[in-house]
C-alpha cells in the first residue's frame, strides 16, 4: 500500500477525519424512542397487519412508542397531489419516526404493490429535510406457503435507497395463516422468537444512532456539493441574475 498523502483529488477543507469526539458531543435524547410501523395488505384478515400489529405491541412493551399507518385509501403514486390527506399522513408518521418497521406480505415473488406504493410516497427530501436519512429500519414478510426471503431483500434494497439504517436481523414466517389464533395473536413459535428478536435489535440501534443520526450520514461529497451551489448563487446574484424559484 503506497504512503502517498498527496490526495489531488481531494477539497481538504472539506475532507473530515471520523471522530469519536463527534460522537459523543451530543444531548442523549430520553423520551421513549419513536417507531412508524407499515404494513403490505387490505385484507379483512390480514397477516401482515396482524404481524405489525404483534410487533407494535413488543415494541411498546420494550419502552418505544408507536404509530401504524393503515394504508386503506391511499392512492397510487402521482395519482393526487401529494396534498392529498393521505399522503400527508403517511409523510407525518415518517417524519415523526426514528425508525420503521416495513412488514410485506410476499405475491409472485416479491413485495405487494401496497408496500411499495407507501415507500414511493416517502420522499427523498421536503424541502432542506430528508425524511428517513439515517433512521433505523426492520423489514419483515409474511408468505402464504413455504419461508422464502424475496420481499424482505426488496425493502432492504429501498432501506438502502432511502438512506436507513437497516438492521441486520429479520423476520420472515412462512404460512402465516397458521401462525396466529382466532383473536390475531401469534402463537408461539421459533417464528415469534424471531419476531422478538428483530423489535429489540431494531429498539437497540435506534438508541444507539438517533441521536447521531445527522453525524452518521453526514457526506464529504454533499458538504462540496452545498459549496458549489452556494458559490454558484452568490455568482449568479452578483452579475444581476435572478434565480426564479420552481425552475
């Protein structure tokens, strides 16, 4: 490896060295941590809600506090406008969350339309702020027949893309319909224990980087890019160029 430090590549100024300091210079938030929890179905008996159901009640008993949306009404992508209250809704809950739990039911191989419809309302940024950049994420599934792991794979691909911080465990429960009784609760089952599992590693990571959350995913490349625009808008104002906001 070569001990070159000559980096020509690189805006020193806005190169920053990781540090430990960083991490530990913030206020420790000590409300309870907040949870937005999506399911995949409309069905009357729905074994993705009832799921999210069973994990908003871990979660709760593990000391979060949790909102579910229920995706009944929502239209499809760019069909409204996204004032409409729907949407509003589901962009409030996100942004109220420091992390998710995003439960699909699995159909011909991948996640529901349902599913994804909720996380293409999610945007990217409103306005200077990105709703889901480093929050925590779990993703779970449910199948109809034997255990398979497709939808789960899909949402940590859009995890990924929102910017979240996916755990690494997750739930999969294969032939839901036989692992939850007449009143919806979930029976016992190495299916459960998983299900566990997954609230209290998701519970841990949110207390571990919430508070850091800004610092974690913090970019050297968007603090050059934000130099650059900036630079690029006092140039255009100093020559007499009007920036029209919506172009």
């Amino acid at each position: 490896m070569s001990n070159d430090t000559d980096f020509p590549a690189l805006v020193e100024e806005h190169f920053q060295v990781p540090s430990q300091d960083r991490l530990g210079s913030v206020t420790i938030s000590t409300r309870k941590p907040r949870i937005g929890l999506l399911y995949g179905s409309l069905r009357k008996r729905s074994y993705s809600k009832l799921l999210t159901i069973e994990a908003a009640r871990l979660l709760e008993h593990m000391g979060a506090e949790t909102r579910i949306f229920d995706p009944l009404g929502l239209p499809l992508p760019d069909g409204v406008p996204d004032s409409d209250s729907k949407v509003q809704e589901l962009r409030k809950l996100t942004s109220w969350s420091e992390g998710m739990v995003w439960c699909s039911p699995e159909r011909h191989g991948a996640m529901t339309g349902i599913m994804k419809a909720q996380i293409d309302w999610i945007p990217l940024s409103l306005g200077a702020v990105r709703p889901t950049q480093g929050k925590t994420l779990a993703v779970m599934q449910v199948s109809g027949g034997s255990q398979s792991f497709n939808a789960v794979n899909q949402l940590r691909v859009l995890g990924r893309w929102m910017r979240m911080i996916t755990i690494p465990n997750q739930s999969s429960v294969a032939k839901a319909f036989q692992e939850f009784d007449e009143d919806g609760r979930m029976k016992p089952s190495a299916y459960y224990d998983r299900v566990v599992d997954v609230m209290e590693e998701l519970v841990k990571f949110t207390l571990l980087t919430r508070d850091h959350a800004d610092y974690l995913v913090e970019r050297y490349s968007e603090r050059k890019e934000s130099e650059e625009e900036l630079s690029k808008r006092v140039n255009a104002e100093a020559g007499g160029t009007t920036i029209a906001s919506g172009m």
